[in-house]
C-alpha cells in the first residue's frame, strides 16, 4: 500500500536557525497536507497543497509540493519556541480516500 | 463552534474489560476517522466512516475492535477484552469532504490498559 515518508525523525535548533522537513510518497498524491502536533496535544491542519509545483506561505512558513507531486516539504525560517512539536505530513491512500500520515519530524527549539 | 469532542480525555482500564472512546465531530462534518498514536510515534490509520456506514476499516485490527457511527450520536470506537498493547493514544477526527478538505481532530482518549 502508500507509504508516506519523512525526514529528519528528529531536529533540534537553535532559536533563530531555519528547519526544514521532507516528506516522500511511494505513490504520486492527488493532493498533501501538513499537520503539527504540540507535545502532549493533538494534531493540527496547516495547509494543504493540490497543484504540482505549488508553494504556499504562512508567515516563516513555507510549504511545496513537488512537480510529480510526490514529494513535499516544509521550512521554516528562524525558528522560534513556539514552533516546537511535531509536524507530520500526509497524503490520501487506501481505496476510499483516508489520510495516510508520515511518522513526522520532531522539532526541539534551544532557546 | 464546537470542534470535535472525544470523551473521555483519559481512561484506564484493566486487562479483558471493555475500553469505549467516542467522538462528537464537528457539526456539519459527515466523515469521521479514527487514529491510533504510539508515544513518540506517528498516526496510524484505523477506520474512516460515515453516517450509518464503515467506508474503510483496514486500518483496523480484525478482533475485539470495533467502530460504528450511528444515525444519531457520536461514533464510537470499542475495544473488548483490552491488553496492555492496546494502551495508546486514539485520536478521532472529521472533515466535511473526503479529499478536499482538511481534518479537524479531536483531543482525543489516553487509554491505558493495567
């Protein structure tokens, strides 16, 4: 079945340097979404991307979608301790249409 | 504007009793999915349904789990005969769409089996 990759498993920064993570689908995505995650909380929706080649921003937030749409990745720049957790991407598999969730990565932020 | 409601928020529950974890989702919302999180893992998927129908279970262990999401009231996911690995995190989720939407999850049940 889909499989939904992501790298780095774990990050950690100093406040102020970027972060970066990437996610790899096995197969191509009709669409992806990102998700992030506080300690202790639960799952939350950022951004969803559609079109090959998309990029989207919300404030030090960057979020692409690959041209054969199946690859993404999300940057932040200058990190701040709010942006710890962990942000998971996800695609839509299975023969109905459910989200299929990468591990995610877990960002730490040094103040 | 509610969002989506799980209850409890934490249940313990010893070896072979029966765990039930529900799930208000969002009003206006008619798709409703059920997620599993190990500590320090990610969301694995068990079942996705509808109003009165289960579209995907195969996310879903094939004994002593179970999910409905009846005409009237919340979705509820069953666990009978718990054991100890069934202690997770369950997270439910809904959307208004399948595909074109984004899913609003639910603070969802620790459940801890002793």
């Amino acid at each position: 079945g889909q499989q939904v990759m992501q790298i780095p498993q774990y990050q950690h920064v100093q406040e102020g340097e970027d972060f970066t993570t990437y996610c790899n689908s096995s197969t191509t995505l009709s669409n992806i979404q990102w998700y992030k995650q506080r300690p202790g909380g639960h799952p939350v929706f950022l951004i969803q991307l559609v079109k090959s080649g998309e990029v989207k921003k919300q404030k030090r937030l960057t979020f692409q979608f690959g041209e054969a749409k199946k690859n993404s990745s999300l940057h932040i720049t200058a990190t701040q301790t709010t942006d710890v957790g962990t942000y998971f991407c996800a695609g839509y598999g299975g023969s109905q249409g459910n989200l299929i969730f990468g591990k995610g990565t877990k960002l730490s932020v040094k103040p | 504007n509610a969002g989506v409601m799980q209850n409890p928020r934490h249940l313990v529950r010893r070896r072979g009793q029966e765990a039930r974890l529900r799930c208000s989702p969002v009003k206006g919302h008619s798709h409703v999915y059920w997620y599993r999180q190990l500590p320090e893992e990610g969301l694995k998927f068990m079942v996705y349904l509808q109003k009165e129908n289960i579209i995907d279970e195969s996310g879903m262990p094939k004994e002593r789990f179970s999910a409905e999401f009846p005409k009237e009231g919340p979705s509820i996911l069953r666990i009978q005969q718990v054991v100890r690995g069934d202690s997770a995190a369950y997270f439910c989720a809904s959307s208004r769409s399948g595909e074109r939407s984004g899913y609003t999850f639910g603070s969802g049940t620790r459940l801890t089996v002793v």
